[in-house]
C-alpha cells in the first residue's frame, strides 16, 4: 500500500513536470523572454552585492587609516602634548591618536626612503616636526577635529586633511549604492510583471484545454500547478544561472580586482559567503517566480 501511494506520487509529479515542459516549449520565445529577464535580474543583483561589498571594505580601509595628521610646533612642554593626546581622544568615533615623535619621524622617513640614501643623507630628527595621527571609526568627526585645531596656532603647525578625498569617497559611494538598488529593484519589479504576464497569457491561450480539465473534475490547483512549477523553474533557473555568471566571473578576475584595489581585498576569498549568498539568491528567485506565477494565474483560474 505504501509503495503504490508513493509511485503515484512520483507519477502524478511527473505529470506535472512533463505539462510544464510542455507549456515552455509550445511557447519557446516567451519562456525565453521570461528566462533571460531573470537571469539579467539576477547578474545586477549579484553584482550589486559584490560592488557594495567590496566598497564598504574600501570605506572601512580609509576610515581606519590616519586621514588626519596634525603637525605641532617645536619646543614644546611635555604637558602639553600630553594634554593635546588627550584632548583628542575625548573625541566620539577615535579609534587611535599616536604621536609621532622627531625621533619616530626621521626612522619612519628613512624606511621610506631606503631605496633612495642622496635623500636621506642631509637630514635629521631636528628639521622634520612632530605630530599626531588621529585613526577614527567615524569620518565625520574629522572635520571637527580641524575646525577646532586650525585656531590653535600657539599649538599646531599645519594640518595634513584629505577633506575633498574622504568627502568625495563617501559622496561616490552613496550614490552608486543608491544608483545600485535602485537599478535592481527597477529590473526586478520588469522581470516579476513580465513573468506574471507572460504566465498569464499563457494561461490564456490554454483556457479551453483549462476548461475541459475543469469538466473532467480537476481541482482547481490542478490546473494552476504547472504553471506555478514553470514560474518555479524561471526563477529558479534564472537566479543560479545570473548568480552564477557574476560570482565565476569575479572569482577569475579576483586578483586582477584586488590588485587594482591594494591593500584592500575588494573580492572575498570566503568562498563560503558565495555559497550562502548563493542559496539566499535562489530561495529569493523562486519566491519571485512562484508570487509572479501566481498572480499570472489567479485573473484566469479563480482560487
């Protein structure tokens, strides 16, 4: 008994499987249509994912670098240095304030410059300043670290900050991810409502075959089923070949994309994460086939 209820399980499955290849090739231009518009949802999606990923490392990167190196004058009173450290400290969002002595200085410019002694001949810890190197997690308090030492000239020498670089980072970074998802989300919302289109007409041009069925006592599930199956298959198929493509195609290009972006490793070595975005990828593109297939055909087949 148990074995004859499942092999009319597998049967009846298969009977849905079959009638949903069936509808897709009686109708091969557009499944293909529906197929290619998922796909190409799928690649900026994945995309999306990877350029936002890869940028907020870039972020991350420049807001845990020194941005803002604040030189201060010669001669200067132990006590007050110490005091200047730790003014800058009270600051929200500081990670680090480090003091670069002359000392440090001179030993941190000959490193740099070991390849090249004609520059390292003639100087000496007296001629380079001292100076803090403020780390922040936060690039917004920068700025309101220079506002308040540029005044403080008895103090300080000069202030070394990449305002336009940082501003300009952020600037550019807001608006791709926003240009991004917006893009995405356009192309998503096509392909859902050509999906659910293409699946309604196909809905249509079977109506009679529907209505016979209906005659014959089939449920009303019955008849929806595979075209639930081949909304399934578009989204389905559509996301692991979309995913697919991008991820490949960055993991090839993943040392030539990380050696333009050096030090940052703007494509991810985790290939765990890929298997995992993989997947969500693919639970969200059969949910967007099945809702798209749904609504395709609930205006033809009542519930």
């Amino acid at each position: 008994m148990e074995k004859s209820l499942k092999n009319l399980f597998i049967q009846k499955n298969m009977t849905t499987v079959n009638t949903t290849w069936h509808h897709i090739r009686r109708s091969p231009i557009q499944s293909f249509t529906a197929l290619i518009l998922m796909i190409f949802s799928f690649v900026l999606i994945s995309a999306f994912l990877v350029v936002s990923s890869g940028l907020a490392k870039v972020l991350d990167y420049f807001e845990t670098k020194p941005e803002i190196t604040i030189f201060i004058k010669d001669n200067l009173d132990a006590s007050i240095i110490e005091n200047t450290k730790q003014d800058l400290s009270n600051y929200s969002g500081i990670k680090e304030v480090k003091y670069i002595s002359k000392e440090k200085a001179l030993e941190i410019y000959k490193q740099q410059n070991k390849d090249n002694p004609m520059l390292t001949e003639m100087v000496t810890a007296n001629i380079l300043p001292a100076s803090f190197e403020v780390t922040v997690s936060d690039a917004s308090v920068l700025e309101k670290i220079y506002q308040n030492y540029a005044t403080k000239t008895d103090v300080v020498d000069e202030i070394i900050y990449q305002k336009d670089v940082i501003s300009s980072l952020l600037d550019w970074t807001k608006i791709i991810r926003k240009s991004g998802l917006t893009i995405t989300i356009i192309v998503i919302l096509i392909s859902f409502f050509s999906v659910s289109s293409i699946i309604g007409m196909k809905t249509t041009n079977r109506k009679d075959e529907i209505k016979i069925s209906r005659l014959l006592g089939a449920s009303n599930f019955y008849v929806k089923k595979p075209f639930l199956v081949e909304g399934l298959f578009y989204g389905f198929f559509g996301s692991l070949v979309g995913t697919l493509f991008v991820f490949i195609t960055v993991i090839v290009f993943r040392q030539s994309i990380n050696s333009f972006f050096n030090p940052v490793d703007f494509i991810t070595n985790d290939f765990g994460l890929y298997g995992i975005a993989l997947a969500v990828e693919i639970i969200f593109g059969c949910l967007i086939g099945l809702l798209a297939s749904l609504i395709g055909v609930k205006r033809y087949i009542k519930f």
